[in-house]
C-alpha cells in the first residue's frame, strides 16, 4: 500500500485548529490586520508555500496535505518548488511564495540584503554540504584545491561551507576558480570533468557518491547551518492565523517523520527521483530532524560564527553592520513557542 494510500487526517491537526480558535489566534487576531478574507474565516484567501528536497518536513506537510485540512477550501494553497536557498529566497524577495525553506546562512544573507524575512520554524539540523571529488580524482586535502576549479551555488549552506573550508586550510576564494553553478548542474559538471571539485548538497550529494562514485573531500558538521522555515514579514503580520498553520503542520510533520523514518525516506526518493537506499542514508545519517523548531539561541550562534565569512566575501552591501542588523531581527519565535507547547 503506497504512502498516500495510508495517509489518514490526523486528529491532532483537527485538535489543532480548535485550540487555535480558542484562543483567538484565527480569523487574523494578533496580527495588525484582523479582517478576515471575504466569506472566509482566514485572513487570505492564498497561501504560496515552498517544497524543497533538501526539506524533508515539506514533503511530509505537502504528502499529507495537513496545511490543506486545517485551512479548509476557502485557503487556496499552492506549492511551489525550492530547487536550493538562494531560489527560495527568489520567490520570498518577489512575492512568490509567503512562506520558503532556506539554510540558515542564506536566510542571514537575504535579510542583510534588505529582504524582509523571519524564520519562524527550524525544520532540520542537517549534515548536508560537503566538499565532493570524483571518485579518479588526485585531490586529496583542501589545501589542493588551490588554483582549482569549484562549482558553488552562491548563497547557499554549500557555498559558505566552501569559503570556511579554504578559510581553514589557509586559502580564500582568490585562490580558486568558483563556478557559480545550481546544485544539481554542479554535480553534473563534475561528473563531466568540467569542474575539479563541488560543494555539494544532499540529497544531490548523497546521488553522486552512489550513482557516481564521487568521493567526500571534506566534511565538517559545524560548517552547515541549520533548515530555516522563512516567512516575508508581511504575511507574518496580516496573516498570523495562517502563519500559525503553517508552523503547526511542520510540528506534526515533525512528529509524524521521527516516527515513520523509512516512509520519510520514500517520500524523499520519489520526490527526488533517487533510489530509496540513498534517500535512506539522507534521513538517516545526515538530516537531525529531532532538534526544537523554535528558532533562538542555538541558532544565532551558528549564524554569528558564520557572519565573517559572509561579511569577508562581500556579498552583503552594508557589510558587517547590516549583518549585525540581521541577526538581530531576522527570528520570530512566537510561532513555533505556540506550536510546541
């Protein structure tokens, strides 16, 4: 019986929605805007919301439709896919999406970039960037990597993974040659031996080192920043009711994930198009989904040993004031606090 197939509603999504209206969180209360959508108990009629393979928890809210069930059919839900941070970040900047999964590090970014984002929900600490050869390659340390060719894509938890790992090895991004590349086509691009070297990212990663043989160079836990679920503050402000739905879906998806690892995995393999072994080994060994999804301290202090590198490599136009500015206003905890009490 396939996954969807024994999907069920889950009572504590009904449950819920109850709570929340008892305590006056629908219908827009707490937020600057309590109209409710016309012939609505929301405050929207649309909800734009991201789903990403670096993500599991999406694929479990989206599988199951828990956003969908709580909302009603008076909440137009559209799912749109994040093929890595800095195109979530595209759609949250445009308007596209209300709500969009980003590495930590490229929320921080956006932010001190000027684009008004808040995280509200931490769906993962992951293991999921990593310094990739192939598997003939004579690289055998960072350090080699000097006057090398790197495909990166610029923005992300792989690219800052790079900039602190040549930082580490005594190198910078002057001494290599970094192609700014998507995941996936950086994958590609050493598989075709156009590039010396990738930093990847799972479960592309996880793909290349089954199907390709690709070698992890480098790895580094405390170099990857944790899944940040962002929301535009504008949505956050008008739309709390929904905001809170969103937030709740991701708790129970949580829940739900921990309990159902191999069915967790088979979402991802079909979503991603890989075999189920190396979704397996994504879950298993490289995404941490039991951490708290309320946003604070531990996080600030991931995204804070982090800031130099992003201030050093002068993507940020304001430098490092505009990045202090970010870290100070870029969490939104309330969400979550309600959603796991």
């Amino acid at each position: 019986m396939s996954i969807i197939a024994r999907r069920l509603v889950p009572a504590t999504a009904v449950a819920g929605v109850m709570a929340l209206m008892a305590t006056g969180c629908v219908a827009g209360e707490g937020s600057s805007d309590a109209s409710t959508a016309e012939g609505s108990e929301w405050s929207t009629s649309t909800l734009s919301i991201d789903w990403a393979t670096y993500n599991p928890l999406s694929l479990v809210v989206r599988d199951q439709g828990l956003i969908e069930d709580a909302l009603g059919d008076s909440v137009d839900v559209e799912w749109v896919q994040s093929a890595g941070s800095n195109k979530a970040n595209e759609f949250l900047r445009s308007g596209s999406a209300d709500v969009a999964s980003t590495a930590g590090s490229a929320a921080l970014l956006a932010r001190a970039n000027g684009s008004p984002i808040k995280v509200i929900d931490i769906y993962s600490q992951p293991e999921w960037s990593a310094l990739v050869v192939g598997p003939d390659s004579d690289i055998a340390s960072v350090a080699d990597l000097e006057g090398r060719t790197i495909a990166a894509t610029t923005g992300t938890d792989p690219y800052f993974f790079l900039l602190q790992a040549l930082e580490e090895a005594g190198l910078s991004a002057d001494d290599v040659e970094i192609q700014n590349l998507q995941h996936a086509d950086g994958r590609a691009a050493l598989d075709q031996g156009s590039v010396d070297a990738w930093s990847g990212l799972d479960p592309i990663m996880a793909a290349a080192e089954v199907e390709s043989g690709d070698e992890l160079l480098y790895r580094n836990v405390d170099f990857n920043t944790y899944g940040f679920l962002n929301a535009t503050e504008e949505f956050v402000t008008d739309h709390a009711d929904v905001a809170q739905v969103v937030v709740d879906a991701y708790e129970e998806a949580r829940t739900w994930a921990l309990a159902h690892p191999e069915d967790t995995a088979q979402l991802l393999a079909d979503a991603a198009g890989i075999d189920i072994d190396v979704a397996k080994l994504v879950i298993d060994e490289r995404s941490n989904l039991d951490v708290s999804g309320v946003p604070g301290d531990d996080q600030l202090a991931v995204l804070e040993k982090i800031a130099p590198v992003i201030a050093d490599s002068g993507d940020v136009q304001g430098g490092q004031d505009a990045i202090d500015e970010a870290l100070d206003t870029i969490i939104d905890d309330e969400f979550a606090a309600k959603a796991t009490e």
